[in-house]
C-alpha cells in the first residue's frame, strides 16, 4: 500500500468485490446499492410467475367475450331468418349477402360524412334501409313465386349472393376496405385482465337493442300480431281476413334489414370484403334451425352457445376446424331434439 497526497493508493489492481467497496467510499454510493459485482449493471430480475390461476381465468374470460360478440353478429343475422324461415318456408342464403350491403353501407357513409362518431350513427338506419329494400326486391321478384318450396329456394338464392358478390368486386373491388371506429370506440375495458375491445361491446349493445325493438314489434303492434299468426297458421289467417302477402313482404324486409344493422358492426370489427356473407350464413343457419324454427328466445340462446362454443374451439384448434366441429355438434344435438330447443305450441293432435 502507498500513500499519495494522504489518499492511500495501491499498486496491485483490486478485486472485484474491492473495486466495488472503493468505488462506494470515493464516490459516497450507498451501500444499499445493488450492482452486479462483476460488469458494474444491476442484476436480471426475471418477471414473476403467473399464477394457475389467473391463467385460467385468462383462459376462460378471452373466448367467453369473444364468443359473446360474435354470437351477437349471429343473431343480428339470424333474425331475420328465423321470421323468413319459420313463416315462408324460406332458405335465404343471400341473407350473408345483406350483411355485406350493410358493411359497405357504413363503408360509403364515412367517405361522405367525415366525422366516424357521426358516420356510424347515420350508417345504422341507412344500412337497414338498404338491405331491407334488397331484401323486398328478391321477395317481390323471385321468392314469392317459391313458398313452402325450401330446395328451390335455397338453390336460387345462392345464386342470386353469386351476383351480389360480383356486383361489390365490380363496385367497390375484390380487397376490402377497413371502416375506422370513432374515437369512443376505440378503447377497451378490463374484464378479469383482458382488455375488452369496444368495438365488440358496441356489437352485443347493438343486438340487445335491435332483439329488443323486434321484440317489442312483434308483442304490441298489430303488424306484430300479424306476422306471429302467420307464422303459426297461414291458412286461418287468411280466413281471419288477415292478408299475408303484405305481411310476407314487411317481414322480408324486416329480416334483411336486421342483416343490414349486423353488417354494420361487422365492418367495425373487421372492415369490408365482397365475399363476407359466406363466412356468417352458415353459422346463422345453425343458430334458426338450433333455437326453433320461428322462436326467438331460442336464436338468442342458440347464437351465444355457437358464437361462445366457437370461441373456445378456435382457441384449441384452429378456426375452420372449430366451426367443423361445431356444426357436428349442432347436427348432433338435432339428432336428439329435432324440433331445436323450442317449438310453436298448437292444439293440434298431429
């Protein structure tokens, strides 16, 4: 050891724990301080583990919100089948095709109209209008001449999505276009840890109010009467002076523009696409024939078991595999109970 000007000095180079306990009397480090003894950084702390728990609950939470949204976007579209199918004998596979119109509807309203929180609340009405008054064009012309004639129906229906497909690849191109969300919408909550997109919350927001307004159509107004008697007896109420081909077009157009309002929130989700009726008509279709013909308390239980059970699904395996597996399990349960979950009450013997 040397002294320098009082200040002891060693020739030798100090060690590493040495070098630290200097390092800290020179320059008045606390030693509280923890540093790495050899490279002078703080130590890697690893991040703490997750517990079983919380995994769990993430895992049950992201599919059961999820899920819960899109079996909202399956109800908005069934509605209307579920009316169509229950009063007409009507298989409308262009009802995807009415989602799409409602989608580019909200799509051409936000070039027009500049500011999205305004656009998307002129966009709900507009699109309504627009595929109710399609929806009434493919009754008045082709689907009046084919009641309680489902094959035929169901064949000349897929044609007629085959040329509204190609209309919108015509118009508006075969890439889609996205449809900005306005800022409120935008965000996400916390539900049990996972952020809970907005946009997914304003679609479950936006089929409670569309079932709910349905709901209240059908029980208080006499339109509303009319279509139930219809559908549960076309015959006495005709003789009950009651004229069903008026009440054929509204609920057409009724139905169609439910679809509409679901292409809507749709677009929010996950913009346009000329081909994106074919990914919810199946699914829809499951939905009326699972829940009951013509019930819709049961399409509303029907659409969150198969929007939820293909959330869960998707997340084990795949989505095409998981909506495989899901219509097994719908054709299974029908197997069972082939009149869905619920059925019209009659007096009838047969």
């Amino acid at each position: 050891m040397a002294t320098t000007g009082g200040t002891p000095t060693r020739s030798e180079p100090l060690a590493d724990g040495e070098l630290l306990n200097h390092r800290d009397r020179v320059c008045g480090a606390s030693p509280l301080s923890v540093v790495h003894p050899v490279r002078g950084f703080p130590p890697r702390t690893d991040p703490p583990p997750i517990e079983p728990k919380a995994r769990a609950l993430d895992a049950l939470t992201t599919p059961l919100l999820t899920g819960t949204a899109t079996g909202a976007i399956l109800l908005l579209a069934a509605l209307g089948l579920t009316l169509t199918f229950g009063q007409m004998g009507v298989i409308n596979m262009a009802n995807g095709e009415f989602l799409m119109a409602g989608a580019y509807v909200a799509y051409v309203t936000q070039q027009v109209v500049t500011s999205t929180g305004l656009s998307i609340v002129v966009a709900i009405p507009v699109a309504f209008l627009v595929a109710g008054l399609l929806g009434l064009l493919l009754e008045v012309s082709i689907i009046q001449w084919m009641y309680r004639r489902p094959l035929d129906t169901l064949l000349v229906t897929v044609g007629v999505a085959m040329v509204l497909q190609q209309a919108a690849k015509d118009i508006f191109g075969a890439q889609g276009d996205p449809v900005k969300p306005p800022t409120w919408m935008r965000g996400s909550i916390s539900v049990f840890g996972y952020a809970w997109p907005h946009r997914q919350l304003f679609t479950i927001i936006l089929a409670v109010a569309s079932l709910a307004a349905l709901g209240a159509v059908l029980k208080y107004s006499s339109f509303g009467r009319r279509i139930r008697a219809t559908v549960q007896n076309r015959e006495l109420a005709e003789t009950m002076g009651v004229s069903t081909r008026n009440v054929d077009r509204l609920t057409f157009f009724l139905g169609s523009g439910l679809a509409g309002v679901g292409g809507v929130a749709i677009a929010l989700i996950s913009g346009t696409n000329p081909t994106l009726g074919t990914t919810y008509i199946i699914p829809a279709f499951l939905v009326v024939v699972a829940g009951g013909v013509g019930q819709l308390k049961g399409t509303v239980i029907a659409a969150w078991v198969v929007g939820v059970a293909t959330a869960f699904l998707t997340d084990w395996t795949s989505g095409s595999m998981a909506q495989v597996i899901t219509f097994a399990l719908v054709v299974v349960f029908l197997q069972v109970r082939p009149q869905g979950l619920f059925t019209v009450r009659t007096r009838a013997l047969a």
